[in-house]
C-alpha cells in the first residue's frame, strides 16, 4: 500500500547513502527476518549484495530448495550455497548434550560464514570483498539486548546464532529492520515480493533439526523426522477451524515434530514393527516466553497419525505433546 510503499523508498535511499559503492554480505537462513531484510537490501544495491546460505542440513523437508528458488530464481539476488551438512553432521556424530550441540553448530557456523567471505574476497569476482555484514535484527532484538527486557529462555538455553560475527570479520553492521517490529516486517517482506508462507512462517530455531532430534543427531533420523514433519505441516495448513475460518497453521504460534530415538512395538498386516516414534507439538503463544500447548482437533491429529505411520517407513507410532511452558520449554532441548 501507499504507506509501505513510501517507507519502502526511504529504506532504499538510506541504505544506498549507507552503502555508498561498498559490498554487503548477509547470512541468509530462510527465516522471517534475514528474508526481509535480503529482500530490502537486495531491492537497494543489487549486485552489491551477495547472501550466503549455509545449508547445514538441519532444515525442513525441501527447505533449501525454496529458498533458493526465491533469492535466487524470482528475486535475482546473488545467493551461494554452502552445502555444509556432511560437516555438520560429522562434528555431531556422538554428541548428544543438547548445549554442546547448540554449541557445536553455532561454532560451524561461524566457521562455514567466515570461509565463505575470505573466499569471496579472493574470487575476484567483481568482488572486492565485503565491507558490511547486513544482520535481520529487528526492534525486539535491539531492546532485549540492551538489557531494558532479560529474555529469560536465553539463560536456559543459548540462543546464539549468528553472534559475535561483525567483530569476527571486521566488517561494519548493517541492519535495516532495526526499527521493526515484527509485524511490520512481515508487511514489509509482502510489499517486497516475498510470498506470504515465507513471511507468515513459523518461527524456527538457528540449529534446526538438530534440537529436535533428541540426544545424537544423525542423517537417517533427520531424513525421517523431515517427512514426518511436512505431513504434520501440510495438515495444519490445510485444516480450517470453523469457528474462525483461519487454518490450524495460523492458529498456532508454532508447530513441529521431534524424533524420539527409541522404539516400540507395532503392528501392521501380518507382520511385527519394531520402529521410532515421534511427538508432535503445536502451542500458542504471544511471546514464547510462556506458551499453551493447542488443543488441535482429534480430527485433525488422528489424520497427522494415520498418514506418519503409513506414508513413513520407520516411524510407526506419533504423540502429542500435551505440556506447556512452563514448565516445558516449547523444543524439547
Ligand atoms: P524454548 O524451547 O526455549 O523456545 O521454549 C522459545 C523459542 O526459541 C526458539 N529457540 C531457539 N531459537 N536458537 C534459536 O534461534 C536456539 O538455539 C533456540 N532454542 C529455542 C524456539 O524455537 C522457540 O520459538
């Protein structure tokens, strides 16, 4: 609209004015806020900006591919992909304290980003190399660092994803969203041309996957845990509440599966199963601070259930997560 439409602009001239004729690079996660701001900057300078996206094979079924045809296919930004999983998954081979593993990733990341910059600066591409680091920070992120309000979860769990990376490189900060709130980045990434699934997704942690494979990850578990949980996905969106005529994706804050790395018995045909099992876990929340667990229809469950256990080789049994937080964390590690 008229209004997004003239915030839009005056975006895109501080950023050229920021910019001037330097280069930017952004680590690009297929979240809500790196998106968005791609997207913006990308809108600015072009070619100036090169996104790197570390695929480090903790994601959604397919997810690297979407994000991919996005940046790179409809929106023309330059987009390298780093298909970092094997080295990923080597360093977690074994581990299964849920920090070490946050914090294993966490380090990798960095890793993979900082690689890929020096090897930018090299390539001679066109490239001088990057002078700026653009970040997605949005307000909240800027207030809860200044210390006006604690995030408590943080003090639980690490939350890092990409901190500490400016200083690591050396590079100046750019970050156009820093006085957003959420929803209007949202908006903002719709006016740009970012599909509303993208915008309106779910949240979802740096470490992906990997937090929600309980104890070791390993490649076999996050390839069934991905299939089980774009069935659990596809469901909610595709299941409407009558009462509101919103989908059951848009009535919760956040939606997941976990891999459960034990098995149990089952049954099917003539035969004996002996496989894993999964719990799903939707709540609603306004914070994430605190958080219900969502009362789904059984319908709706018991349709998630049928095809997991028939359309997934390897699950064969899936619960739902009925605790809320507290004093359950909304992932389970
Ligand atoms: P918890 O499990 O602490 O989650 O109730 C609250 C919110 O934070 C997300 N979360 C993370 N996000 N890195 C992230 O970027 C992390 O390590 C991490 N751990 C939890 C979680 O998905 C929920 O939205």
């Amino acid at each position: 609209d008229w209004i997004m439409g003239d915030y839009i602009e005056e975006a895109v001239q501080k950023i050229r004015e920021q910019v001037g004729n330097e280069e930017v690079i952004l680590g690009l996660s297929g979240g809500v806020d790196s998106s968005v701001a791609a997207a913006l900057i990308h809108r600015a300078i072009g070619d100036q900006l090169t996104c790197v996206f570390v695929d480090h094979g903790l994601l959604r079924l397919n997810e690297g591919d979407m994000v991919m045809d996005m940046f790179a296919g409809k929106l023309h930004a330059r987009v390298i992909r780093v298909d970092a999983s094997e080295l990923f998954l080597g360093q977690l081979a074994g581990v299964t304290d849920p920090e070490k593993k946050r914090k294993i990733i966490g380090g990798l990341f960095v890793d993979v980003f900082k690689a890929e910059a020096e090897k930018l600066k090299a390539s001679g591409q066109g490239h001088k190399g990057a002078t700026f680091l653009a970040q997605g920070t949005i307000y909240p992120d800027v207030v809860e660092s200044g210390g006006t309000k604690t995030k408590k979860a943080t003090t639980i769990k690490s939350h890092h994803n990409v901190g500490g990376l400016p200083e690591q490189l050396g590079l100046k900060l750019l970050e156009p969203l820093r006085e957003l709130f959420k929803d209007e980045v949202r908006e903002l990434g719709v006016a740009l041309g970012l599909p509303p699934e993208m915008v309106y997704r779910h949240p979802f942690p740096g470490p992906g996957l990997g937090v929600r494979i309980l104890g070791e990850v390993r490649k076999d578990y996050a390839d069934l845990l991905r299939r089980a949980d774009a069935i659990f996905i596809e469901e909610l969106r595709n299941t409407r509440d009558e009462a509101t005529g919103k989908t059951w994706y848009e009535l919760t804050s956040q939606a997941f599966t976990v891999f459960l790395p034990v098995k149990s018995v089952g049954v099917m045909g003539d035969g004996r199963t002996y496989d894993y099992v999964v719990a799903l876990r939707a709540v609603q929340t306004s914070d994430f601070m605190t958080a219900d667990w969502a009362e789904l229809p059984y319908s709706l469950l018991k349709r998630c259930s049928g095809r997991i256990i028939n359309e997934v080789r390897g699950i064969n049994r899936v619960t739902y997560d009925v605790s809320s937080k507290p004093p359950a964390t909304i992932e389970w590690e």
